[in-house]
C-alpha cells in the first residue's frame, strides 16, 4: 500500500529566491536535504498572479477559463455587483476527486465551503464558518481540540505587529499539530498541506527580510524555520517510494508603489461614475469604456454583457489599443510601471472563456497594481511593504518512480498536471 | 393548550436551573440585555429564578445606532425592575467616527463584539448569560448550552458531575470567560408564546405598523422590517406558524460576503 504516495506541500507565496537563499543559507535545513533530492525549478504563477486563481489551477492542472476562477472577487452575470467566487464554483474537478485513493486536503486555499470527499479536507482562506471548513464533521472537535484556526487574523497587523505574529505563530502551531495527528491517524494515498502564513508574513513584512537590522528580521526567518522543522518531520516520517512535491503559488518582492488602476482608468476617460454618487462599480456610469477588478483585470464595459454597457464589439479592439498604449507607455520617476499586458486570448482557454478579462496587467518590480476605487491619486503606499510577483513561484519535485525535467519554466498550471498525473 | 402549556414548562424549568447552576458556580456574571424579544424573555427567566430580585448586573452594549423605542424600553423596564444596569459602549470606536457607513461587518465588531470584551475585561466578568435561540441562525445550530470561549465541550448539562465545573474554573484564565445560553433550545414561536402566557412586556417594533414588523431589532441600520399584519402577540403566533423563513435569513449570506471582504481588505485587496 505505500507504493505511489503523494506528499505535497505548499508554501505560499515564498519565490524561487527566498527557498534558494534559505536553503543554502542554513534558515531551512530539512527543506534543503529535500531539495538535494528534488528538481528544483522557478515556475510561473496564474494570470493573475493571486492565491485563489492560482491554487485552483494547482488542485486542477486547469488553466482559469476551465476552472472558472479568476480572482477573489468577480460580479454577477449582467451586473456590477460583486460576489466572491468560492469553492462551489470551481469548475474542475480536483486530483482528490479524480482519484480513488483516500486524500489528506489542509488549508489550501479557495476550497471552502468543503464538499464530501474520500478522506479529510480541512479549507484554506477564506474560510468563513468553521463547521462549513471542515470535513468529516466529526472532525471540528477533534480540530477545536488542537486550538486549530481557519486562519490568522491579518486585521491585527494593522493594529499591532506584535500581536500579529503572535497570531501567526499560534496559527501555524495549530496548524502543524494538526497536521500530525492526520499523518498518524488517517489512511491516505495523497497528503496535501498549505502553509498560508508565508504569504501573510511577507505582505507585512517583507522589509524585514530586506534588511538585517530590522526588528523583526529574526522573527521573519524564524517563522520559516519552524516550518522547515514541520516539514523536516513529515520526511522523515515519509517512505523513501513516495513522491513529494514542494511548491508556492505565486512570487513575492518588495513593494514600492501602490498603483491604483481604476484611478488612472477614470483620469484618461475610460471610466466614469455617476455624478453625486459614490466612486464604486455599481454606480459605474453609462459612458464607461473598460473597468478593473483586483488586481489588475480589466473588462470592457461591453453592451451585450453589463446594464450600463456602452462598448459596441465592433470598437473592443480599437479601446483595447488604447489601453495597451496607455498602460504601456505608463512611467513614474522614469521607471516604467507595468511589466506584462497579457490579452485574452494569450492566457486563457475553455469553456470559461467568456468570463475572463480582456486584459491582465502584471506590475513591474515594486509596483503593485490595485483595482479599488477608492484610491486618491494614481500613486500611493500603504502599510504593505510586500507584494506578488508573477514569475518567480518554485516547484520542487522529487518522484523515485518518474522523470522529471522540465525543458522551459513550468507555469502553475504544468504543476497542477504533473500533480494529476502522479495521484491518477 | 395544556399541551402547549406543559412545553412552555419545561422549557421554562430548563432554563432556571441552567442559570440558577451557572450563577452558584460562577457569581461573578452579568447577563447581556439587548432589549430584543429573546433576551428580555431571558431577563424575565432570570428574574423568576432569583424571585424577582437579580444578584447580578444587566449589561447593555449600546452602539448608539438602536431604534429610540429601544432607549425608552429599557429606561422604562430597568427602573420598574430594579435592574442593576451597565450600559457599555466602544467610546474610542464612536469618537473615530465608526458606524454602519464604514461596513457593517466592523460595524457590529467594534461597536459590538469589541465593546463587550471590553466590558468583560473591565468587570471581570467569568460568565455571560445570552439569550441566543439555536433555531435563530444556520452558524447557531451548532451551539452548546454552556460554551466555554474557544472550546468545544460537548456534555449532558442535567446530570453534569460538579467536577467538570470545577475543571472549568481551574483551567479559565484572565481572557476566558463562559457563555451561558438558557434559550438555546427555545424556537421563536415558544418565545411569542411564553410571552403571552407570562404577560411579557413587548416592544412596540414588533407590531405591524403601515403593514411591516420587525421580526428581530438590533441597530435600526442592520434590520429591515418584515410585511407583516401582525399587531398584537396572538397574531404574531398565527403568523409564525404559517411561516418557515428564519428571521434572519436574509441576513446570513450578506454578513458571510461582509465577512469576506473584511478578509480581503485586511491583506490590501478593494
Ligand atoms: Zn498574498
């Protein structure tokens, strides 16, 4: 029965850099003996580059127009209101639910609310209510007992750093006793577990990492080095034929400039609010050419699909230059602003193509584009001193039964197949 | 009826010797007195177990945002009760300008659920009786009749061995503090009910006035009324049982996307 066990372990957010520097730098030396034994390769996250998207096509091998997420926010068909795209809307079915071994599913993100499954899941962010996160439901009182929570409270980060971490560290405790007493009590062929706090972590402070002087420094490596001994343990206790795969979502640097793009979308005429009204979708007004959702995707206001549409298809590619154009050209203190304009039909395929949006731009370094309405100026920075990045995810690979090499950068997508095919 | 009247005894007796038991092993609590229908029912029972005179005080966490009628309610029923009354409120919340407009998932956190953990630290309260009702709320139906913050014991509160207690108290540190839940069984319907039988006084939001009602009243921002033509208690008993719409469902999914963006927004996305 040990044979084709699959043990994967996601870290989110950490970038390629980061699990090179700390490997070789002794802050994760479990990680490191593992990697000894793994390919190691950078890996391209979604587009966009967010968790939701992005660990969808991970649990799938399914690029976004087939699994139908596109973003933690989405509106409602032919409406500017906004809902939150969950688990129930995930349009692929997971390597959990294609296989017919019992699975082990921890505190990946954007499987809440739960569903029955062969095995345990327990949901990843953003979980809401703990009875719905988890399942067998007899398990809550079995979590409850280990102090498990769904999820640090980031709020406290904008009250106190102390207390933050604190959070984070009682989080990621739980969360590996958690972990343990799964290992030890259930029978699984596939064993999946998130560690989320990373990308918490390094929202708040990346600066931390940056510099050696700063007062969290220690705290920052610290946290990964807890997690390096939690997955130090799980190796050891692993069979030398099982495969394991260690992987993040997407990459993260330093954040230098918030870029609110519905701003600049309202100052250059694209978009536009009914006068007297507050600056929010729904109040989007009628002569609006193109509107943007978090982060950084960007839909036309096209007739045939929202109350107030006023772009004609016939024109779509004309505005679509136009946009290409400004957010190319787009420059502050002579650094250029946005790295990537990907089209449409350049990133996304399936049934859900209809859904997506007609354009995705992706920051530049430092840069990290917002879709809120409520920014003042083009410009600003708030408490975040990290953000994603695009290119920069790992995926680490160790299998005894199959070879792997990859001859370009595997994207998330790649990780999620290869993933599908190991679980079959 | 004598039917309905033995029901409405048991629950009645149930819910005294829960808070006649809570209150010999914990003294030091305070029941939370929201002026609604449930914990004024609440109220009522506490009164009846302690034979009309409560030893301990009756908290109202003030948002400043309630109907007037909620005011006058309690200004009215606090002096002809004897009521020991704290009335508590997020000073530094209000003072920064919070409310409803700000989102309605901080709204009730800081104005509500801040708010009374600041009261329990300042009081030191160990135990709080509320007047929740499992049928009330999907996120409800799980509940335990007495739910230690943060723990999940699930146990036969009848024939409860007096150790448990005791273990309770002995592991209880400075933040925690029991929540006691006398009503939890109760539906809305025995709650109309019981008030009738007891002459209960009624907040005058309940009738149906110009064809609405208010089913359950908090911050007059939060809840909207019903249509209703119910303006007396009988006719808010025909009513309810010809109806199976939870009182506040219409409030769940919203509070859940309000939640959502609260998550959202606290790691920099909207
Ligand atoms: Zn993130």
């Amino acid at each position: 029965m040990a044979e084709n066990r699959n043990i994967i372990v996601g870290l989110d957010g950490v970038p390629f850099g980061m699990i090179k520097d700390f490997t070789e730098s002794g802050v994760m030396p479990n990680t490191s003996k593992l990697l000894n034994d793994s390919v190691l390769t950078p890996m391209y996250s979604t587009v966009p580059e967010i968790s939701s998207v992005a660990w969808s096509s991970i649990i799938t091998g399914a690029n976004p127009a087939e699994h139908g997420i596109f973003g933690f926010i989405d509106l409602h068909p032919n409406s500017y209101k906004m809902r939150f795209p969950n688990f129930n809307d995930l349009r692929a079915a997971t390597f959990w639910e294609n296989c017919e071994g019992p699975s082990v599913i921890v505190n990946v993100p954007s499987t809440y609310p739960v569903r029955s499954m062969n095995g345990v899941h327990v949901s990843g962010f953003v979980s809401i209510d703990y009875e719905k996160s988890v399942y067998p439901e007899s398990l809550v009182s079995t979590l409850k007992g280990l102090e498990y929570r769904l999820d640090v409270d980031s709020m406290l980060a904008h009250k106190s750093m102390d207390v933050f971490l604190d959070d984070l560290d009682r989080t990621v405790d739980a969360r590996i006793s958690s972990i343990q007493t799964f290992w030890d009590q259930c029978k699984w062929q596939n064993f999946m577990f998130v560690f989320t706090g990373t990308d918490r972590l390094m929202h708040f402070l990346w600066d931390a990492y940056d510099d050696k002087g700063h007062k969290y420094h220690r705290k920052f490596l610290e946290y990964f080095s807890k997690i390096d001994a939690a997955i130090g343990r799980i190796i050891d206790l692993s069979e030398n034929s099982d495969s394991v795969i260690l992987l993040s979502d997407h990459g993260f640097e330093k954040l230098d400039h918030d870029v609110f793009v519905s701003k600049i979308l309202a100052e250059e005429g694209f978009l536009h609010f009914n006068p007297s009204e507050e600056s929010s979708l729904q109040n989007i007004g009628p002569k609006t050419k193109a509107f943007a959702l978090d982060p950084a995707r960007i839909y036309l206001n096209r007739k045939d699909k929202y109350p107030c549409g006023s772009v004609e298809e016939k024109d779509a590619n004309e505005i679509l230059n136009q946009l290409e154009e400004l957010f190319s050209s787009l420059e502050i203190d002579g650094r250029k602003v946005i790295k990537h304009i990907f089209k449409k039909e350049d990133v996304y395929e399936g049934p859900y193509f209809k859904d997506a949006p007609d354009l995705v731009l992706i920051g530049d370094t430092g840069f990290n584009l917002k879709a809120t309405t409520a920014g003042k100026s083009r410009f600003g920075k708030g408490i975040f001193t990290g953000k994603h990045t695009y290119h920069d995810a790992f995926l680490a690979v160790k299998s005894k039964n199959r070879n792997i090499s990859f001859d370009k950068q595997p994207s998330v997508i790649d990780a999620g197949k290869l993933i599908r095919s190991l679980t079959k | 009826m004598s039917n309905n009247l033995s029901h409405l005894d048991a629950l009645e007796n149930n819910s005294i010797f829960i808070i006649r038991e809570a209150y010999s092993q914990f003294r030091n609590v305070a029941i939370l007195w929201s002026i609604g229908k449930d914990s004024t029912t609440l109220l009522w029972l506490v009164r009846k177990a302690f034979f009309g005179q409560i030893p301990f005080p009756v908290l109202h966490i003030d948002t400043t945002y309630k109907f007037p009628e909620i005011y006058d309610f309690r200004e009215k029923y606090a002096k002809e009760w004897g009521l020991n009354l704290l009335v508590t409120k997020n000073e530094e919340a209000l003072a920064a300008g919070m409310g409803p407009d700000k989102s309605k998932f901080q709204c009730c956190n800081d104005l509500k659920t801040v708010a009374l953990k600041q009261a329990i630290a300042k009081y030191k309260f160990n135990a709080l009786y509320l007047g929740i009702r499992r049928d009330e709320h999907g996120i409800r139906a799980k509940e335990r009749v007495f739910s230690p913050r943060d723990e999940d014991f699930e146990w036969d509160y009848k024939n409860q061995p007096p150790e448990l207690w005791d273990q309770y108290k002995t592991k209880a540190t400075e933040e925690e503090h029991l929540r006691v839940h006398p009503l939890l069984g109760w539906r809305e319907i025995d709650i109309w009910e019981y008030t009738k039988r007891e002459n209960i006084p009624v907040n005058d939001l309940y009738y149906a006035k110009d064809g609405k009602r208010y089913r359950s009243i908090g911050c007059h921002t939060c809840c909207g009324p019903i249509d209703s033509n119910a303006g007396t208690v009988d006719e808010i008993i025909t009513e309810l049982a010809n109806t199976d719409i939870s009182e506040r469902s219409g409030r769940a999914q919203d509070k859940e996307d309000d939640y959502m963006m609260q998550k959202l927004r606290s790691l920099g996305y909207m």
